[in-house]
C-alpha cells in the first residue's frame, strides 16, 4: 500500500470514534432514561411539604380546634456516616442499647414487602428513605438535640403540626388523629410513614376536606445531600396549601356547658337548630379532654386508660347508644294517629289502669291533654287504633298491614335507620316491622295485643339520642326536617347541598298543633310532668320520658323545643339511671335552653343542684 | 515575502471558525459551571470563568506573536525549545506535589504544567527530525531516534506522575505510522527464523500502530463494559454482557463493511478484502472474548489492580464513583438538557461530579444542552480534526504536514479519551477537553499548538 494511503486509515480512526460517540450519546440521553432516573437519585430530590390540617371553627367563629408545631428528629440511613452511638445516646439521655434497638424497632416496624407473583420478600424500610428518629419533641427538646446535630450526620429536625384544642370540649365529636397504618400508606399515596389521619369524629368524616394539598418541592442536592437550589428554578413545585376552615354548626360555649352540667353523670345532650339541622352541641357524658390524644405519645399513654374506663368516655352515646325512648315516644304515635285520622285532636279514651299502669290524673279528653298528663292507657288506646285499623277481617293480617304502615311513618321521622349526618359511627336504632315480629313469633302469629309495649316507647323500640332530638326538631318545624348535621360551611362556601332539603315526614303541618299545645302544657300547666323546665321569659315545649330499664334505675329523658313560636333550638336530654324524666332531664333542658337563647341562667340554684349531682350508677375512678 | 495585511485572506477561516466555536462553546461552560452569584461578571477576576478569560487573552496575544514569528523559524527553534522543556520537566519534578503530581511549576493560580508544552515541543522536534531524513523512515535506528524523542518527555512526565499526558504521548505514534513507520523489519526478522517462512513483507508489521490500537482500544472497551449489562431493543427481559455488546457490534460493522463493500474496494480486491473483514471479525472477537475471560479468571487483588487503573475503581466506597456520576450527568441531560445554567448533577455546587469544570468538563455541557449541544460539540470536533488532517494533506513542506499530523493526533487523543471517560467508553483518565476546560496551562498549550499550525498554513505556498 502506497504510504500516503495511510491517511485513509486515520480519517477512518477519527470517523469510527465521532460516529461512536454520537451513536452512545443519542442512546443515553434520548433512548435510555436509566441516567435520568440515576440523576434524580443523586441529585434532585422531591420533597414533600405536609401544610397544616384545616382549623376547625365553631359557629360563632371561636377556634376549636387548631395546630400547634412540634418537631421530629429525622434520620437517612445511607447519610449516616460514623454514628458515635455512645455520644448520640448521650445527647437523648439514652442509653447506647436503646438506641439500638430504637433502629431495630425502625426496620421492623415498615415491614416486609411481598411480591404476590413471585412471592418474593423484601423489607420496606429502605436506607435512603426518611424515617423518624424521635417524634413530636417540643421546642425546648429539640433545641437541646439540634445544638449537637452536625456531629451527627444523617439525622435533621423536620417540623409537623399537631392538633391543639383551646377548649377542652367535644372530643367525641371532633374525633382525634392517628398514625396512618400501613394498609392506609398503600390505599392512599398522600400517607408517608409517620403521617397522621383521621381516626374518628368530623376528623375522620371530613378527612380529605382537612388534610389540605400536600407541596412537592424539587431541590437540587449536594454530593452531601444538602438541597443547593430547587430544580429548574421551581418550575415543577407545587406549594402546600392549607385546606379551608371549617365552621361547624356547635356552639362551643354550649358545648362546654352541656358538658359541666353532665359532669359526674352518664348520659347525652343533642341540640339541634330545627330551621337548619345544624347541631349545637353534642354532648356524651363521660367526655374528656381532647388534648389527651395528640400526638403519639399522649395516645399511646392516654387511650388505654380512657378504652378501660369503667364509664366508657370514648363510646359517642349520642350517636351508638340506643336506648328505648320512654313517653317522649307518644308524641310521634299521636302524629301518626292524627294523620291516619283513626283520631281526632278531641278524641278521648278512659285511663283504663287494667290494661296499662298509669299514674293518677283525670281522664285526657284530646291529643293535648293526653301528651301533657302522658296517659299510658290513652296511647295503648290510640296505638291499636293505627295498628288495627280493620283494613282485613283477619286480625293478624290487618295487625301486619297496620305495623308496616306504622313502620313507614316512622322511618319517615328518621327512625329505625340511620340519619346522613356527617359524623361516621352511627347506630340506626331498632323500628320494628312485621318481619321482624314474625322471625319472633311466626307469621300472622302476632297482633296488637302482643306488641302493645312499643306503643309507649318501651319493649323493642330503640332511638339514638340523635334521633330524639330530631324528633323534637320535626315537632319544631312542623313535619320536616333537615339531616341533623355539624358542618355549616366548609371555608366560605356555604351551606353543603346534602344539608339544604328538607325530609318531609308523612304527617301533614296541620296536625302538629294539638301534638304542640300538649307540650306546652307538660311544661307549663299544673299537672304537666316536664314543669322543671319551665322558664319565665321563653315559653318551652317538651315531654318528659321515663325509661323502664332492667339494668336498673329508670333512665330519665326530656325532649323539648322552644320558644313555641318560631322555635330557635330542640334538643333531647337522656341521662342513664336518674329516675323520672322531670327530675333530671327536664331541667337540664331549660338550662341549655336559657343558655342558648338568653346567654344567662336566671335560676342558680337549678344550675347548682345539677352540677354538683353525682348518680349513683357512676363509677368514680 | 507578501505582506501581512495578506494574512486574513490566507488564514484557514473554517479551522478558525471552529475554533472559535470550541473556544466560546467552553468560556459558556466554564461560566455556567463556576458561577457565583457574588461574582456575575464573566470579567470576576477572582471566579474562574474571569481567570479564563485572562488565560484565553494571554493565549490570543501569544497567537499574535506567533502570527508575527516567520513560519521557517519554528524548524529552526524545534531544538531549543525541546530541551528547554526538558529543563522544566525535570525541574517540576523536585516541586512540592500538589493533589500528589508534582506537575506545577510557580504559586497557585499562576502555576502552569510544562508537560502540557512537552507535547507542542515533541510535536516541533518530531516533525524537525523526521521532515529532515534523508533516508527512508523506516530503518530500525531512524525509528529508534523518532521513539526516542517521544521516551525523553514521556519517562520524564510519567515520574510526576501524570497518566493522562503520558498516554496522549501515543498519539504520535500514529504520526510517526503516517509518515511510514513500519515494523516490518522487526516482524520479519522474527518470522523468517522460522524454517520455510520467506515473507518478503507483512500487512501486519506494516500497519502495526493501528492494529495495535484496535487491539487496545477493543481490550479496555471490553474490560470497561465487562461489568455493564445491556438491554437490546425488544430485549428487555435478556440482560447481555458487555463483551457480548462489544461482539455483537464488531459483528454489525462487519456486516455494514460487506454490504458496502462495492464502495471500499476494487473488483480485483474483492475477495481478499471480504477474508480480511471476515478474519477480522474472528480476530477481534475472540480477542474481545479472551479478554472478558482473562480478567474474569484473574485472582481478585490483581483484577483490582487494573480496574483501579481503568477507573473502574476509584473512589473509596469502591464503586465507580466518578464515571457513574458523569454518566448520569450526561444522561440525564435528555434530548435537549436542562436549559444553560441548569445542570444539576454536575454544577460545582453539587459536587456529585468531580473536577466539573476542568476533565469532567464535557458533562455539565451535556447536561444543560442535552443531545442537541451534544452532537454539535462532537461535529464540531470532528470537522475540525478532518480540516486539520486535510490542511496537512496540502502543505508542501514535510515539517509542516508531520506538525499539522500531531495536531491532529493530540487534539483526537484529548477528545477521544476525555468524552469517552464521560459516556463510559474510556477509562477515567485526566485529561483536558482541548479548548473547553479551565486551566491555564491547556488552553495557552492548545491555543498555541493550532496558532502555529494556522501561521505555518498561512505561509505554505512560500515554501518551495
């Protein structure tokens, strides 16, 4: 080969490596992501950015429930580097073996991963992943660990925020946080390790409404994975972003006096404004402080004192416990009766002792009077009259027709299921229909006379407190109602649509009126059995029960609405073990009510005898 | 004489040009790299972009005297200038080390390497003693002198100790193959011992530089990729080796080789050229396999050893730390980067890189113009390696053609080595990127090595 040749064979060696070269490159940064993945790995981190959960308000726009900021010492495996673990315990006030076992507990606790396909394990804590160290410090904790930090590379402080309550009322309602489990993380991608959720209460119902929009920041880390700058100027962030307040319907102030004049007693107050199904209070008797199930560490020492307290303070009453409604029972069966025209307001029946017990009164000659004197044989009376209404010859089979046309109107007032309210957890009651009786007693094997107890609110019947004061709410407004609901407004926008129709019940307008004057006068007449809730200045409506019970005393429940005209609140009033209706409840009644309307309480003396009260069924620790 | 208002037309623009292209192309990356937010200023003296602003106006005056200096001159001063070198080199060596090379002469900033003027100085003296034999280049003393030019500077460099200078060292060989070096008289001697060989020449001892760079270049392409599996497209379950990669496209450019083969020979060659391809396929395969199974059957320090060497290994946590974070910079920057200024993984802030602004130079600009800047960059380098093979195809004198091969030569061996170090097909050597990174001493050497080349293009119809 001619030597000059050879230059062809350099040419050559410059072509093959530039088209080489090129061919490489074009695959890694076009064909290839895996360098792209690579770089997001080494240096451009995305963060998280928690925003703080929604403040609560209450209706008059009093701060219930707000956040307070706490810090958690965070730790990367892989940035730590030469741990002196002796020096680190030290800085805790820990020993050495705690902290060992505190990362073991770390690992342990993320669990294990396993693939479903090919059943391969893999743990899911991961060294290059945040996990909490020491969690929910206040600031004096963390100053004294964050002065010492850079010794310890790999571990920072990371800011939260948890839940505070400037009133210590309503935590039934409110509900408390949690860590999310495991099985929530994998559910929802917004959870990481060590975020909180929702447990119970309008905490849990209104968690997506809370938890605000989480930021994603991108930042541009250091080869010792200090963030430099944000990625691409913040082109990609997305800033936190607190969700609205909630404004609840409560009264806080009311909350917190239904609370101390339930103090020392079991129980429940439901308060609800008829015009709007707004609840303004919502008390359980036992109740606790909220501030006892902040964060892990009050949790871990404060929910199991409170799950095996003896008076049950964690159980919601109002909305689980579901106890027979007693006299205050009468007032729907008169509606029903009234509307299925088997009576009239003017009818009257005999107080006929033989049939029923009663206490002694003159005979009842109208609706009114029956409810204000609460005849028991009266209602037997008048029960019998919508169960049997003779629409077939056979006893049993008109006894079935008329029970379920029964059962529809009294779903039709929100009983014997469960109301839409805006708090999870709720019991549905117990209305008994035909088939139920018949998995009793057999098909047509039953008829009035067998289950002539629910006619006064006893034997099968079941009501929430809820539902009582729901009740009172339908009388109120005659014959609609609105789902009993806490959340007025979720930031400004308003009512919810859910709570703005009105149920209308199957009892017409027009024949509340007889129902009412009985309850004016069960307060305000001689020989009404609710005058305890009588007031000077707010004519009050109610009706007193007496609960039959064979755990023991009569359970004492009141449910009233007032003023009569163009009533502002109806509540219910059920305390457990406390005897007549008219001792206990009745006036607990007037006192919420004169709270409520009149922000003063005219008769101390009243307020005094209830506060100070301890029954005699609750368990002092 | 003509004058020297003549000399723009005579300059060789496209040479120039591309240059230039190079020169500003690195300026724009050394400032998005080293910027500081305290310093704006492309003219802060005390940042790095200034200091290079500084070196590349040193450089441009320095140009100016070169253009002023008279072509034949730089035969004439090859001698003198190649011993001075030889002085600094052994001077440098009795300087305090620095980063553990002694390979700085002076204080701090102002400090220069002289092994980066070692290689304009051997380029003069190599092109001086070939262009002036009178006798064919191919006798063994003739070749023993020429090597021995290139073994003074070169042993002296490698006691600082500076691998990467001393590997660009044998980019002159490939000078010395196109002005003739053969082996042959070696080979020869060798094979014609054996009984009933008469070979009067061999293909191999005539083009063994190349060969033995193809044998080189195939062994640490192997030895790099040996640890990398590869997905083939539609493949995405089947990993593959690296030697398997490294077969399986030896075999692909075989048989691009084959089709072509119309084009690359005449008809009477024909079949020999399609044996020739076809044995060296086999050839380099099986050295390309032999290799992988080599190394993989070598006992574990020694296999350390090299890949400490290669760069495999290099930093502490025993990873390869350095080629994985310039690969990841270089492929993250995606089809068209992360926008000027924009480099995340490779900024001196970040430090995942390291040495960002002057070896690693080629990953911040890959990261922040992606694919698109990439192959500009690579374009541009080739066009101007051809340019300058082709100006030296056209000088009339030997010494200028032999002067204008070692340009050539340097600038491809600084290219191939240091963007190959940034893709993973070259081992992590420290070398600059000609004209691109920051450091005094390269971009004087540089500047100077392709001013000369453009004065002696200048004034090549004067030679007669």
């Amino acid at each position: 080969m001619n030597i000059a040749n050879r230059k062809y064979i350099i040419v050559l060696f410059i072509l093959v490596i530039g088209v080489l070269y090129s061919l490489r490159l074009f695959y890694m940064q076009v064909i290839d992501d895996t360098w792209v993945l690579r770089a997001q790995e080494i240096a451009e981190k995305r963060k998280e950015i928690l925003p703080p959960r929604a403040v609560i308000f209450d209706r008059n726009g009093l701060k219930i429930v707000s956040n307070k900021t706490y810090y958690n010492l965070m730790f990367i495996e892989n940035n730590i580097s030469r741990l002196d673990t002796i020096a680190f315990a030290k800085l805790l006030n820990w020993t050495p073996i705690q902290v060992r076992e505190r990362f073991a507990e770390i690992k342990e606790g993320e669990g294990v991963y396993r693939n479903k396909s090919s059943g391969k394990k893999t743990p899911n804590y991961q060294k290059k992943r945040a996990y909490p160290f020491l969690k929910e410090l206040s600031l004096e904790e963390i100053t004294n660990i964050a002065l010492h930090l850079d010794n310890f590379p790999g571990f920072y402080e990371e800011v939260t925020s948890m839940r505070s309550y400037p009133f210590s009322n309503g935590a039934n309602i409110l509900g408390y946080l949690n860590e999310a489990t495991r099985k929530e993380i994998d559910k929802d991608r917004f959870y990481r390790p060590g975020s909180n959720i929702g447990r119970s209460g309008i905490e849990r119902f209104y968690e997506k409404e809370l938890r605000g929009r989480k930021g994603i920041r991108y930042v541009v880390t250091s080869a010792m994975n200090n963030p430099i700058e944000s990625y691409a100027n913040g082109k990609y962030d997305t800033i936190a972003k607190q969700a609205p307040g909630l404004k609840l319907g409560m009264d806080i102030t009311l909350q917190a006096y239904g609370e101390l004049l339930m103090q020392n007693k079991k129980g429940c107050i439901v308060a609800i404004e008829p015009e709007s199904g707004e609840i303004l209070a919502m008390i359980s008797a036992p109740s606790f402080d909220p501030n006892l199930l902040v964060g892990r560490r009050n949790i871990g020492l404060n929910y199991p004192k409170l799950a095996t307290d003896i008076n049950k303070p964690l159980f919601p009453r109002p909305l689980q416990a579901e106890y027979p409604p007693g006299s205050i029972f009468k007032l729907v069966q008169s509606l029903i009766a009234l509307q299925e025209g088997v009576i009239t307001e003017d009818t009257g029946f005999p107080c006929n002792k033989s049939v029923v017990g009663c206490h002694n009164h003159p005979n009842a000659s109208g609706v009114a009077q029956a409810v204000q004197y609460s005849c028991n044989p009266y209602f037997y009376a008048v029960v019998r009259k919508v169960i049997q209404q003779r629409k077939s010859k056979n006893t049993f089979t008109d006894a079935e027709i008329g029970l379920n046309l029964w059962h529809s109107y009294m779903n039709s007032f929100g009983l014997g299921k469960k109301l839409e309210t805006d708090v999870s957890g709720q019991r549905p009651g117990l209305i008994p229909d035909s088939k139920y009786y018949d998995r009793i007693y057999g098909r047509h094997q039953w008829a009035f006379s067998t289950i002539r107890s629910i006619s006064i609110g006893q034997g099968e019947i079941k009501l929430t407190p809820l539902q009582m004061a729901n009740i009172a709410a339908i009388i109120a407004n005659k014959g609609w109602y609105i789902e009993p609901h806490f959340v007025k407004s979720i930031g400004d926008s308003g009512p919810l649509p859910v709570y703005q129709k009105k149920n209308y019940t199957m009892v017409e307008a027009k024949n509340f009126s007889a129902v009412i004057e009985g309850m004016r006068r069960v307060v305000n007449e001689p020989g009404g059995t609710g005058s305890a809730a009588r007031l000077k200045d707010i004519m009050v409506c109610g009706k007193t029960g007496t609960v039959q019970n064979s755990q023991g005393e009569d359970h004492s429940v009141f449910i009233a609405f007032a003023p009569m005209e163009n009533p502002k609140i109806a509540l219910a009033i059920f305390v457990e073990n406390a005897g007549a209706g008219g001792t206990w409840a009745a006036p607990i009644a007037s006192l919420i009510i004169e709270k409520y309307l009149l922000s003063k309480i005219s008769d101390s003396d009243k307020e005094k005898r209830i506060i100070e009260a301890t029954l005699s069924n609750f368990n002092k620790p | 004489m003509r004058k020297n208002d003549s000399l723009l037309s005579k300059l060789d623009w496209p040479l120039f040009i591309s240059f230039m292209i190079l020169v500003f192309l690195g300026l724009a990356t050394v400032y998005s790299v080293a910027f500081n937010e305290e310093n704006p200023s492309i003219f802060a003296f005390s940042e790095k972009y200034g200091k290079q602003i500084i070196w590349l106006g040193a450089s441009f005056f320095v140009g100016l005297l070169i253009f002023l200096i008279d072509a034949d001159y730089y035969s004439k001063i090859a001698l003198p200038v190649y011993i001075s070198v030889l002085v600094l080199l052994v001077i440098v060596l009795f300087m305090p080390p620095i980063n553990g090379a002694r390979a700085w002469l002076g204080v701090g900033s102002l400090g220069v390497q002289p092994a980066e003027f070692a290689k304009i100085a051997t380029a003069l003296l190599l092109s001086k003693y070939i262009s002036e034999l009178v006798v064919t280049f191919q006798t063994i003393k003739t070749v023993l002198t020429a090597c021995l030019i290139l073994f003074v500077p070169a042993f002296l460099i490698a006691l600082q100790p500076d691998a990467g200078t001393l590997v660009v060292f044998s980019s002159f060989l490939f000078v010395m193959y196109r002005e003739g070096l053969t082996f042959d008289p070696i080979i020869l001697r060798i094979l014609n011992t054996i009984p009933g060989i008469k070979f009067k020449s061999t293909w191999l001892g005539n083009h063994f530089i190349p060969v033995l760079f193809v044998f080189l270049f195939l062994c640490i392409i192997t030895l790099v990729l040996s640890n990398v599996q590869f997905y083939l497209w539609g493949f995405p379950n089947n990993p593959l080796q690296g030697s398997t990669g490294v077969v399986l496209t030896l075999g692909s450019i075989s048989l691009l080789l084959l089709l072509f083969i119309r084009r690359i020979s005449s008809k009477r060659d024909r079949p020999r050229m399609i044996l020739v391809i076809a044995l060296g396929f086999v050839i380099t395969a099986s050295i390309s396999l032999f290799v992988d199974k080599a190394f993989s059957g070598l006992a574990k320090h020694q296999r350390n050893r090299i890949e400490l060497v290669l760069g495999l290994k290099e930093d502490p946590d025993g990873g390869d730390y350095n080629r994985n974070r310039a690969m990841a910079a270089v492929g993250s920057g995606g089809a068209l980067g992360k926008g000027y200024m924009g480099a995340s993984v490779s900024s001196i802030e970040s430090n995942h890189v390291p040495e960002s602004e002057t070896d690693f130079i080629f990953c911040p600009f890959a990261e922040e113009w992606g694919f698109m800047g990439s192959i500009v960059l690579v374009a541009t380098y080739l066009f101007m390696l051809l340019r300058i093979v082709f100006i030296a195809e056209r000088q009339r004198a030997p010494f200028n053609r032999i002067y204008a091969y070692c340009v050539a030569m340097i600038l491809f061996y600084h290219f191939a080595i240091n963007i190959g170090m940034n893709i993973g097909f070259a081992p992590v050597i420290g070398i600059p990127l000609p004209f691109f990174s920051y450091g005094g001493s390269s971009i004087l050497s540089f500047c100077i090595m392709v001013f000369i080349l453009l004065k002696l293009d200048s004034q090549r119809i004067d030679v007669l």
